[in-house]
C-alpha cells in the first residue's frame, strides 16, 4: 500500500481528527483538485470533473477540521477518484 492509500485510508478511518495539510494533501496530489484561498480561513477546492467547488474552513490551521468539511470532501474525492479508492 502506498503513501497516499495510507493517508487515504488514515482520514476516512478517522474523521473526527483530520488536520487541513493532510486534507489538502490528498486532495491536490492525488485527487487532482485545485484549493484557493477564499474568505478569511477558507479554502475552496474545484475540480474539472465536477459541477461544484468545496469550501473548508481549516480554522487557522491548528485544529482538526469539522468533521463536515471532511464527509463533504471525502464524498467529493471519491466521485472523482473511484479506482483510486477501490485500491488496496
């Protein structure tokens, strides 16, 4: 299993204690996702493959990411990385 399956599966075991740089970790390296700062402590992920964008809230970056912010991005990265997340 490689890094990246690793990180994968350490956030979708665990959502209740995602930090934002492993959240954007997966989602621009191996989700192909591109994140933009928005308003004040978002940030917004987009991806060419979906109609809709995410925004997250990383909370300054020191705590654990609501675990929204998580189920909504996880959701959005398995629409558009479905072999990758059939791996194992």
């Amino acid at each position: 299993m490689g890094h990246y399956q690793k990180l994968y599966k350490k956030i979708r075991n665990n959502k209740r204690s995602v930090r934002f740089e492993d959240l954007n970790t997966l989602m621009t390296k191996v989700g192909g996702f591109e994140c933009r700062q928005g308003d004040g402590d978002h940030y917004v992920f987009s991806h060419p493959d979906l109609s809709y964008h995410i925004s997250v809230d990383c909370r300054g970056k020191r705590e654990p990411l609501l675990i929204v912010y998580v189920l909504k991005s996880l959701k959005a990265f398995d629409e558009v990385n479905a072999s990758f997340t059939e791996e194992d």
